[in-house]
C-alpha cells in the first residue's frame, strides 16, 4: 500500500480534500472549510495529505495555530484536526505516519510550542504511538436556569440562591445584553491582565469561522461592567440561544483574571431567565479549575451522558509549552474553543522560554 505525504496549502487543494471528506460520509465539511481554512491559513495554518500512486487524495489532517496568553507572555497551540483517511488506508500504520510526518514538521517550524487535538478511541492508539499523552476529557455541563413548571422553577431559583451565598446577594451585577450582529467584541479579542491560566486570543473572523452563522440573530453578548457601562468591560460571556426547547450554549468567557465567575453567572442567568431560557450548556475540560468554578458558581451544573474524550500530546516540549502543560488544570475557554478546539496539549518546540 503505497503513498506519498507531502505539506501543502489547504486551499490549493481544496476541490480534493472536499470530495475526500464528502466521498467518506461528511458532507458538511466543505460549508466547513468554506468558513474556517482560508482564516487559519492567513494564521499559518496547513494541511498535509497522502495521495497513492494514482494520484488521488487518500489521507489528511490539518493544523491551525491559535494564540494563548500565558502568564505575561503569548504561547501558539497548533490544533490537529480534520484529520480523515480514506477506506482502504483505515489501519494503523498509514495514520500513524501522517501523525508522525504532521508532528515533525511543526517541530521543525520553530514556532508552535505545543499541538493539542480530540480523536476518538482509533486515533488515540495512533496519537500515543506518535508520542502524545492524554490530559484530559471534556464534559458537558448543563446548568439549569428555569422551568415551566412552577414547582421545579422554584427548586431552581432556590440552588442559585444557595450557590451565591448571602454575602453575594447584593453584589452581583446585572448583564447588559447586546445581539452580537450589532455589538462590536474588540474589547475580548486580547485577554487581559497577567493570569497562570492559559487563556486564548479571539477575533471576530475566528468566532465567524468556527460558529456556523455568527454573527446569527441568536448570538449574545453578555456584557458585565464594574463601574457602570461608561467603564471598560471586566467580563464577556457569548451565549448562542435559547433555540425552541428552551437550550442555550455559553461560547465563550472572557474576563478579567482577578473576577470570580460567581460574579457574572448570577447576572447572566437573570438575564437569560427574562429571555425564556431553561437550560444552559457548557463544555469543558471535565477536571479542570475551570470546571470547579463553574460547578462552584454555579452549585448544581451536572454531566451530561455524552462526553468528548480529549487527548493531546507532549513531545519534544518547549519550556514555554511545558509550563503552560502544567496548567492545562485552568484554562478559560469554554464550549465555543474546546467543543471545536478541545483542551489538550502536545508541546514541540525547542526554544527556551520558561523553565520546566
């Protein structure tokens, strides 16, 4: 079984890799691609693929770089993903040798301090093969916010009571909502502060790319302000929803370092109560800081049955990626990244940044 692995643009081969994907079963792909490739190749991102003695397009995974803040410095995490092998090249060694060809060459990059992906469990055995490690699993997180049912709503209304405790009471401040077709997130595009948790860069195109439709008429931006709205914004929570059923997803959270999220969830549940939202939905990485001050904030967020394993690697780490793998316990995104761009690190880079 014979076939070639070489690195190229993604959008010079864009026909190929389409009818890959779409010929295997995953006709949403090119609306996909359409939306995210041409932003991450302006951001370095590439792909590689296989093609056998035909010629014709067997294998594919890609890469795209993406900016975190930590502690006072920027880090690059290169996301794996897309990855796709064609019926007759599903074993184990051909996926392990574009594993292995894609971890190589962003080493030799220079530029990328850790790679981080979510396969399920084939490509686990292939990715620990190519010597990455797991760090952990995301969970969904499903936080109640209201009921139809007077009884159940009260129970409800309860725990939130319960959660924030009598000395928060007072002192939670309310959510301004604005549609975010008509509400600039500039502000949130950089993390701000100097904090020990590995918080990502966002930008409008980033968000447009990897949510379908965004800015769709259902996206909000929950703005917090702590000395009224003429201040600059501590906090930013991006919720898409509720649909029909009542459902929201919570995309993004972007906050100061030094706010507590038991300071805004009380605000943004207020707020999404008034819109007719039951339920809001959040993805993490299950045993993270993260997800303890979700589950603290909030007192009574549950597991769902579902839940996307996340592996990642650590490889040849940087000193900087290093550092920032020993607090992969704390990261600050949420479902917008980790459902698309789960939380797990692989490191690669050889400059010196950080001790380890």
């Amino acid at each position: 079984m014979e076939f070639t692995i070489t690195t190229v643009n993604p959008l010079d081969h864009a026909e190929a890799i389409k009818r890959l994907f779409v010929t295997h079963g995953r006709a949403e792909f090119p609306g996909f691609f359409d939306r995210a490739y041409e932003v991450a190749v302006r951001a370095g991102g590439v792909s590689w693929v296989a093609r056998d003695r035909a010629g014709q397009l067997v294998m594919h995974v890609a890469c795209f770089p993406r900016r975190f803040r930590f502690g006072t410095r920027d880090v690059v995490g290169g996301l794996l993903m897309n990855a796709l092998v064609a019926e007759p090249y599903r074993s184990f060694f051909p996926a392990r040798e574009l594993m292995r060809r894609a971890r190589d060459d962003i080493k030799a990059r220079g530029d990328v301090d850790f790679l981080y992906t979510d396969p399920n469990e084939p490509a686990r055995a292939v990715l620990e093969a190519s010597g990455f490690r797991h760090i952990g699993t995301l969970q969904r997180l499903v936080l109640p916010v209201g009921d139809r049912r007077w009884l159940v709503d009260g129970v409800i209304r309860l725990l939130h009571v319960r959660a924030r405790g009598p000395r928060r009471a007072r002192s939670v401040p309310d959510a301004i909502a604005r549609r975010a077709a008509e509400h600039s997130a500039v502000a949130f595009e950089t993390p701000s502060g100097n904090s020990p948790r590995l918080r990502p860069h966002y930008g409008t195109a980033l968000y447009a790319a990897r949510l379908e439709g965004y800015p769709a008429p259902n996206d909000t931006w929950f703005t917090f302000f702590q000395n009224g709205a003429g201040s600059a914004p501590t906090a930013g929570l991006l919720v898409r929803g509720p649909d029909q059923s009542g459902h929201a997803m919570l995309h993004a959270v972007r906050r100061a370092p030094d706010l507590p999220l038991g300071q805004v969830i009380p605000g943004l549940v207020r707020a999404l109560r008034a819109a007719g939202c039951a339920r809001l939905q959040i993805v993490t990485l299950a045993h993270s800081d993260f997800a303890a001050e979700l589950r603290h904030a909030g007192g009574h967020a549950v597991a769902c049955p579902r839940q996307p394993k996340c592996d990642a690697t650590e490889h040849d780490a940087s000193r900087a990626g290093c550092a920032a793998l020993r607090h992969a316990r704390c990261p600050t995104f949420v479902a917008y990244h980790c459902a698309v761009y789960p939380t797990d690190w692989s490191n690669v880079r050889t400059e010196p940044e950080f001790s380890c």
